[in-house]
C-alpha cells in the first residue's frame, strides 16, 4: 500500500471510530502501521499522547490554581521588584501597630535588658489584637551568650486567625497553628523576625520584630 | 526551548510586566503542580510559588537555551519544597505541623511536564475542540450523553468530532516543540 494515513485516521483508527466517507479503512490503517516504519512510530507518538489524556482528569487537580491567585502571585514576583523576603505576605498583610509595652520604654522592639527574661508586647490592626509574652532563656556556651526565645501570643478581635508564622529576613519561615483560644508558641533562637498572622478573612504582620539581647 | 516561551522571557527582560503576568498564567500550575505533589500542604504552595518565580524574575537572563523552562521551573519547585519539607521536619517536633505529608513524597515530574504541555496546546486550540476534549478528559466520569447535554451535540457526531479535534491537538503539540516523542521512547524502556 503506497498511501500514508494522516494523523486523523490513524487517531480513528486508535479510538475505534470511522473515518467517514473517503477515508481510509482500518484494515489499512493498521497494515500501515505495521508495515511502515514511519507510520508505526506517528501510532506511538498518537498512542502516548491517547495515554496522557487518559491520565489527565488525575493530575488536573494538581494544576488548580484560580486566576486570581496566579495574578496575585505574578504581581508579587514581577521582575525588578522582587525583595528577599515574603512579597505576597507583604502585599495581603494589613501592619499591627504597637500598643503596650510592658518595659513602657520607647517602643522599639529589640532588646531584653540586663538580667530581664520576659517583656509583654501588644500590637493592633484594624480588626486584629496581638498580645505577646516573650521569654528568654539565656545560656553561655563557649564564653558566648546566647539565647532562646519562646514566643506566647494570642490573637483576638474580629479577625480569626488560623496559623501563626515568624519569617526570617531571607525568607525562611516557621509555623505554629493558632488554637480555638487564639493561642501559638514559638521557640527559637534570638534574631530578627517578622510576625505573621493569617486567617480566612485576611492576615496581618508585624514586621522587624528582634529578639536579641543588649 | 518553546518559541512562546522564549519570547515570552525576553519580553519580561525588556521590562514587559503583561509578558511576565501570561509567563506565571502559563507555568503556575506546573509549579502548584510539582509543590502539591512533593506534600507541601495548600496554604504553603502559595509561598513556594512566589519563591519558585522570584528566583525565576532574577534569573530571566541566565536560563539556557537548551533547557526548557517547565524543566527549570520543576527543578527549582522541587529544591524549594524540599527546604520546606526541611524545615518543617526540623520544627515538627515542637510544633507539630506539616511532617506527616512528608513520607508521601513521590512524583514522576514527566507526568506533570507532559500534563502541562497537554493544557497548553489545548488552551490553543479553537472553542469547540477545547471545550469537548475539555469535558472528555480533563472532568472526571464525563460520558457522551453528559457531553451532548452540556455542548448541545448529537451523540453520534461526539466520536468523529473527537478524532478531528485530537488530530488538532497533536498537529498543535507537534508544531510547539513538545515531547510527545520523547514519552514513546520513555515507554518503551520500561
């Protein structure tokens, strides 16, 4: 047989179904197929492509992201405007505001002084109460002093929040869930961090909150 | 490299932010995709992804010409959950979040690639065609009577309809550079 099948009746031929008038039978298709060398592999090539389709319900669930979200991702990571720390975090995240501070020293937020091992912070955004206890546990290691933070917060106001993460500067990040009661508990290693709070209905964040020791 | 992918990446070098928005469109879910399917949890794909195209935005002149991007994407997707999965082991004892998706990791990142050049060349093919292998593939238990609701269409004309479209969809991936070849010979090995 001298006539090549086209990609059409070879697919016909695949699926079962006719070619329609004119076409070719699939007696011919499938001689073809096993005669040429050519036409066997545009099978295999047709055949394997049949094979992906047929897996394509399973994996498209994988590949479910809404429009918006993909937006809001490409907005985050445009070129020439990318940071290094956590750019969708800053683009959703309302900014809490410090409202207490148990030291009622200036309200820059770093430092535990002399021998002092906790401080109580509040923060307020619209909608949102944050209310920390940090504890220090201070231990000399070497002839250095260091230390290790344990962070108690509790979120409240209108706002629920469902997870509780503290990101480093280069963007690697720790995550505590919130409680029913509002509660999350960290316990790390002094530094600086940013605070974020995340639930359904939006998030907030505190941002350069340091933990280190005078 | 695909001829839109590498127009695409140097529209985005020249400071075209509509090309970087359909560059994320195209490649986001290949990228959810690889992070969902190595156990990184929903609400931390978010923060892959953004990872996963920060990188990308700072490396839009260093990707080379023989490696594909949906290849560079899966790598540095992979590498990104990983450290994820790295960190959430080192916090899960205290914390206890995340560390038992991390025994399930397994995914075949050919799967994925193909599935995503399926979506594209799909997403290029006319309304009609789309739409029908859209709802025979893509929608799980869709039968032809439930596809002659939905589209309007004769039963007996589904089947032939059908060929012509996949003939369409293989002329379109063909045409795009893709690796439908290269998945035969993949087969044959096994």
């Amino acid at each position: 047989m001298d006539t090549m099948p086209s990609n059409h009746e070879i697919l016909c031929y695949l699926l079962g179904e006719s070619t329609g008038h004119g076409g070719m039978s699939a007696a011919d298709v499938q001689r073809a197929i096993e005669q040429n060398g050519e036409t066997g592999a545009r099978a295999g090539i047709l055949q394997a492509m049949l094979g992906d389709l047929g897996r394509a319900a399973n994996l498209e669930s994988l590949f479910d992201v809404a429009s918006p979200r993909l937006s809001r991702l490409a907005q985050a990571t445009l070129p020439g405007k990318v940071g290094t720390v956590s750019i969708v975090d800053r683009l959703i995240a309302s900014t809490a505001l410090l409202t207490f501070d148990s030291w009622k020293a200036s309200p820059a937020l770093s430092g535990f002084r002399g021998n002092a091992t906790s401080r109580d912070l509040k923060f307020a955004a619209e909608g949102w109460e944050i209310d920390l206890q940090i504890t220090l546990e201070r231990a000399a290691i070497a002839g250095l002093v260091s230390g290790t933070v344990t962070v108690v917060g509790r979120v409240s106001g209108s706002h629920v929040a469902c997870k509780a993460s503290l990101i480093w500067p280069e963007g690697t990040r720790l995550e505590s869930e919130v409680d029913s009661e509002g509660f999350f508990e960290f316990s790390v290693e002094t530094g600086q961090f940013q605070l974020l709070l995340e639930g359904e209905s939006g998030s907030v964040s505190v941002p350069n909150l340091m933990l280190e020791m005078d | 490299m695909s001829a839109e992918d590498s127009q695409l990446l140097s529209q985005c070098l020249a400071g075209d932010e509509q090309a970087w928005y359909r560059l994320v469109g195209l490649h986001g879910g290949l990228v959810f995709a690889v992070a969902r399917r190595a156990g990184v949890p929903e609400h931390a794909c978010d923060d892959i992804a953004q990872r996963v195209f920060a990188s990308l935005s700072r490396s839009l002149g260093k990707i080379r010409n023989e490696q594909t991007l949906p290849a560079w994407l899966i790598t540095t997707t992979k590498r990104q959950a990983w450290r994820w999965v790295k960190t959430q082991r080192s916090a899960g004892a205290t914390l206890g979040t995340g560390a038992e998706a991390i025994g399930n990791e397994h995914f075949d990142v050919e799967d994925l690639e193909r599935h995503a050049q399926l979506r594209r060349a799909l997403s290029a093919l006319e309304d009609k065609c789309r739409e029908l292998l859209q709802l025979l593939y893509f929608v799980a238990r869709t039968d032809y009577e439930q596809v002659s609701r939905t589209l309007g269409m004769p039963i007996g004309s589904i089947g032939p309809t059908r060929a012509r479209c996949l003939a369409k969809l293989a002329h379109l991936m063909e045409n795009s550079e893709l690796k439908i070849g290269r998945d035969t010979k993949r087969k044959e090995r096994k």
